[in-house]
C-alpha cells in the first residue's frame, strides 16, 4: 500500500524537478528579489541625496565666493584676499565699505576661547565622574539631566544670557565690584552660555571613550595600590586621551558655529577685541544679523555672507576631520 | 567502549605519575621539596584565611574556606571553571571590593591582621599584595613609566631612585636584557610573553611581600610559559606566591602545596607531590586524571 504510494508520488513528481532545476538557473521575475532591490535602491537614495547636498553647498559657496561663471562676479573678484585676511576693519554695511574678516575671526575666536574654558573642564570632569565615580542609581539621574541640558533651545540660552547673566552677574561683578566698563552685549555672557551648552556634549563623548578603556587596565592600577583617583586621573584618562582630545575638537566646532546664541546675547559692532566685557561679531552672528535685514541681490554684501559662510565652513570641516582621524586611530589601539 | 575510556584515562594517570616523578627527581626540585618540609613548621602562615565565605549579592560562591598559606613557597589553586579560585584569589587583595554587591565573611588574616577589619588602608594593602592578571595589561605608556607607576603613586618622584626600582623589577622579571635599550617605548609594542612578565616586573616594584597570579601564563606560548614558571621559581625565594592555574602540568611542576577547589568550597589541600600522586578526596583524584571538570 504504502510503497505503491511512494511509486505514484515518484512518478508523477519526476518530471517536475526536472523541470525546476532547468529553469532555477534561468534569472525569473520574483517579488522577493524585486523588493530587495527597490529597499536597496531607496537606501542609496537616501545617502545620495546627503552627498547631493553637501556637493552643491560646496559648490553655492565657491561660486558665489570664488569662482563665478563669467556674467557675475564672485566675492573675492571684487576684493582681494589680501584686504579680506589682513584689514583689520569689518564695515560692509558702511559707505566706505571694508571687507577685512580679522574682526570676525577674532571675535568667533573669543567665543569659542570663553565657552572652552567653562565646557571642556566641566565636561571632562563631569565624564570623569561619570565613568569612574558614580553608582548606577546617580548615573541614572545625572545623565538624564544633562540630556535636558543638551535639549535646551539654542534663543532661550541666548535669552538667558542677556537677560539674567549679563546683568545680574556679569555687570554687578565686573562693573560695580571690579570697575571694568560692561557693555549690555558682551563676549563673556555669550561664550559662557556656548560653555554651558557644550558640557553634554564633552561629556557623553568623553565618558564613552572613557567607559571603552578595558576594566583589566582600572584592576592593574588598583592592585598596585591607586586610588579611584590615581586611576581615573593617571590610567583612564591617558588611555582615552586621543578620544578626548576628538570630543574637545567636535565641542570647539559646535563652538565656533553655534549661532542664535552669540547674536543675542553678544553681538553688535565687529570690534577687532579681545576684551570679553565688549560687544563683538563674529561670523555665524554676521550672517544672521545681514540676513535680518535687506541685502541687495548680487551685491558685494550679499557676496560677503558666501565668502564668511565659506571659511566657517573649512573651519568647522577641518575640525571635524581632524577629530574623527584622531578617533579612528584611538580605536585600534584596543583591538 | 567502557574499557576504552577506563584504559584511556589509566594512560592519563599513569602519563601525569611519570611526568610528576621526572620532575620530583630532578635535582633542582627535589631541594625545594626539603625546603618546603623546612618551611612548614615554621610558624605563622603568611596568609591564612578562617570560615572565610563570599557573596556576590545573594549567590555565594565561596562555602567557609579554611587555608593556609605558607611564607615564600609556591601555593597552587586548581578546579574546574567557576570553582571560585579566582574569586578567592581576588579576596586576597580585596580586588573584589570593586565589584559592587560583594561582601566576605570570616576572617582573612594576612600576617595575623585582618584584612576585611574596617581600620585597614585598602591602598596600601594592594602594596603588600601585588597581583598579576590573565591578560596582560600594560598600560599605555612607556616600559619604564609602566615599572615606575606604583612607586610614583607611592609618592616617589626621585628621578636616580626611579631608575634604579625599574632596573631591578625588569632584571627579577627577567626582562632586562631584550628591553633595556628601548625603555621609553611604548610597552604596547612588546610581545604577548613580555608583556606578562613587564606586568611581573610592575607588580615588584611597589615592593609586595605577596604575589597573587591569575592564570598568568594561560593566554602564552609553551616558550613563554616556560619562562614564567622559571620566574616563579626564582621569585619564590622572596615572594609568597599564590597562582591560580588550569594547567595541572604547571601546578605540579612549580608549586609546593596545592588547593582543589570545586563548587565554592575547598575539598583539599595538601602538599602538591601528595595531591597529584595520593589524594585523600575521590573528586580530587577524578579531576586530576580528567575523569571531570
């Protein structure tokens, strides 16, 4: 019974996987294969249209800036790079206009010097306790509220700083106690709001790097007899240095972009100063404040903002690449 | 197939007896053989450890441990993985104090002292009782920054006193020679083996009276594990030495007493020619002859 069974299935199945294996090596429509490549083809969409972008910023910036096609001008057509990188007056809204960038340079420069001094060391030690020092119930509280200090929009800080810091600190310290002069908008509220925005940002980077540092080398530093302290300060901090150092260069390019903050809280004439009680401008803040008001299309102050965006950008470019060079090299080092 | 595996393990017995007895005959070992019956009388155990249990959190992995260990000799812990020797080595130091949710009852006497008792310096208990890991662990700095580490942390800053710790550590860890012209290297770039015994050598130099050994030679070549086990054969003469080890050939070839651990408890201890040869307990004999574990 069972075996004429087995002999009917046989043969009446022959001639079928015969056929099936003549044909699987033939390519045949299949909906599966179909939706693996149209998933396929959206993903790299997707990542094109990023490279996309990025090519024609590139390309906006350096037309408008460097190289134009023949009809228009670019920026630096009209003003040389010598007047552009040494003046040391930045007046393009004035009659007689000039076009030098130090003033912008230097005072993006003070910003980002400030807001280092406060960020870095803060954001450091805050990764240090952190990694090192904090039980799991106080790490469950601290990173929380550093995530919402990181969520903080960029105006309230901006906010924060002209109206609470700036004269309710600053002025009362360094004018009524210290005898500086204070102007309303100065680099100091500014680059210390930037600071504090920073912090989360040095910290979860810092404390990542520090948190990949092998527990072996932390029980070889306690067995010669550390301290938590010997150890976070002469083991772990050492062995995650270039990790660091790649956190502080991303932190600085958030610095030196971070715009609505600076614009309100800082902002005002492009002073050539580093005195950080005095209004400054610095590019991003430029930008903005020329983008407030009327441009007249194709004139050289238009052309300006491209030229100013156009070393923000190689700035900030060349800080991230930097940092991620240094990052992917630290990372071999445990692998 | 009954008879093959009895036939097969009697070869193992019979393979470890002879191996023992080539090593119990030669001239070198049978000296520390009268030594350590020499040593055992002498006295106040360096450590010793009494109804000694441990916890992580509410699992207990080690059951009322009650060992002796011996002023510079070689103590041997073996067992299967997850025995809890490392545990109990780690104990010795207080390593797992870093580990939260542990906790040690009974006492665990080092020279007499208590070393859990609430008035001792942790710090400078890890100074008396160095540790070597399974992996090598250098730190990423130079060879002589690495040697220099615990002294500087001890606070010594001299530059002359310095020099002089790191040549002598890296000269007792037999190192000297292959790393001496190169000492502001990165101690990264030295070889698995090196490494180790540059760890030996950084263990030395906070002047310990105890080294405790984890698998030290575990993750080495034969060449390599050779020359650890001459280290510790010479460092013996100054040092107590506990080492926990996997490889029976090893414990019976450098230590004077060995420990069997298993499931948390210590089932013997005896003298290591006694316990490869004659053990008292039959789960020491099964897992000597690979019966298990």
């Amino acid at each position: 019974m069972s075996e004429s069974q087995q002999e009917q299935l046989t043969g009446n199945a022959s001639p079928k996987p015969r056929a099936q294996a003549a044909s699987s090596l033939r390519r045949r429509f299949s909906w599966v294969r179909a939706r693996e490549q149209l998933i396929q083809g959206v993903l790299f969409g997707c990542s094109l249209l990023s490279i996309v972008t990025t090519l024609s910023i590139i390309y906006v910036l350096v037309s408008e800036s460097l190289i134009a096609i023949p009809p228009h001008t670019a920026f630096f057509q009209e003003i040389s790079f010598s007047e552009f990188f040494t003046s040391t007056k930045w007046l393009p809204q004035h009659d007689e206009a000039h076009y030098g960038i130090l003033p912008l340079l230097c005072g993006t420069l003070l910003i980002t010097g400030i807001s280092a001094l406060i960020g870095l060391p803060m954001g450091l030690l805050i990764a240090i306790y952190l990694s090192e020092y904090a039980s799991p119930s106080s790490r469950k509280w601290v990173k929380p509220a550093l995530e919402i200090l990181a969520g903080v929009p960029t105006v309230v800080y901006g906010y924060f700083a002209l109206r609470i810091l700036s004269p309710l600190i600053i002025s009362p310290v360094f004018h009524d106690w210290l005898g500086f002069s204070v102007m309303g908008k100065n680099a100091l509220a500014g680059g210390i709001v930037v600071g504090l925005m920073i912090i989360p940002m040095v910290a979860s980077l810092s404390e990542d790097v520090m948190r990949s540092v092998p527990n072996s080398l932390r029980e070889s530093g306690y067995a010669l007899g550390s301290t938590k302290f010997d150890v976070s300060t002469k083991i772990v901090v050492p062995a995650a240095l270039s990790g660091i150092f790649a956190a502080f260069l991303l932190a600085l390019s958030r610095s030196i972009g971070e715009t609505m903050a600076v614009s309100i809280a800082s902002a005002g004439l492009a002073n050539l100063t580093l005195n950080p009680l005095d209004q400054i401008q610095t590019m991003t803040s430029f930008i903005v404040d020329v983008m407030g008001g009327e441009v007249v299309s194709g004139s050289t102050l238009e052309k300006s903002l491209y030229a100013v965006a156009l070393v923000l950008f190689t700035i900030t470019m060349g800080m991230n690449l930097i940092s991620q060079w240094v990052l992917s090299r630290y990372r071999e080092v445990y692998q | 197939m009954k008879i093959q595996g009895d036939l097969k393990q009697r070869k193992t017995v019979m393979a470890l007896e002879k191996r023992f007895t080539q090593f119990v005959e030669s001239p070198t070992v049978s000296g520390t053989g009268e030594a350590t019956d020499a040593t055992v009388p002498r006295g106040l155990p360096k450590i010793e450890t009494r109804t000694m249990s441990f916890f992580y959190g509410t699992k207990q992995a080690l059951h009322d441990i009650n060992l002796q260990i011996q002023d510079r000799s070689v103590t041997a812990l073996i067992g299967p993985s997850g025995c809890g020797k490392s545990t109990y080595l780690r104990s010795l130091n207080r390593m797992n104090d870093i580990i939260e949710g542990t906790r040690v009852t009974g006492e665990v006497l080092l020279d007499g002292e208590d070393i859990y008792a609430s008035e001792v310096d942790v710090v400078s208990l890890r100074k008396r009782v160095g540790m070597v890991f399974q992996k090598s662990t250098p730190f990423p700095k130079s060879i002589f920054d690495n040697i220099a580490f615990g002294p500087r942390i001890a606070g010594l800053t001299k530059k002359t006193e310095l020099q002089h710790i790191v040549e002598r550590c890296l000269k007792q860890a037999a190192i000297w020679n292959e790393v001496k012209d190169r000492l502001k290297e990165s101690a990264m770039a030295l070889s698995g083996g090196q490494q180790q015994r540059l760890c030996i050598a950084r263990a030395l130099a906070t002047n310990p009276e105890v080294l405790l050994m984890d698998e030290p030679a575990s993750a080495l070549d034969p060449a390599s594990t050779a020359r650890i086990e001459d280290l510790i054969f010479e460092l013996k003469q100054n040092y107590t030495i506990v080492i926990v080890t996997h490889n029976m050939q090893q414990a019976a070839r450098i230590s004077e007493k060995t420990a069997f651990f298993c499931m948390g408890r210590l089932v013997e201890i005896g003298r290591t020619k006694q316990i490869f040869t004659n053990p008292i307990q039959k789960e020491t004999e099964d897992y000597i002859t690979g019966r298990f574990g």
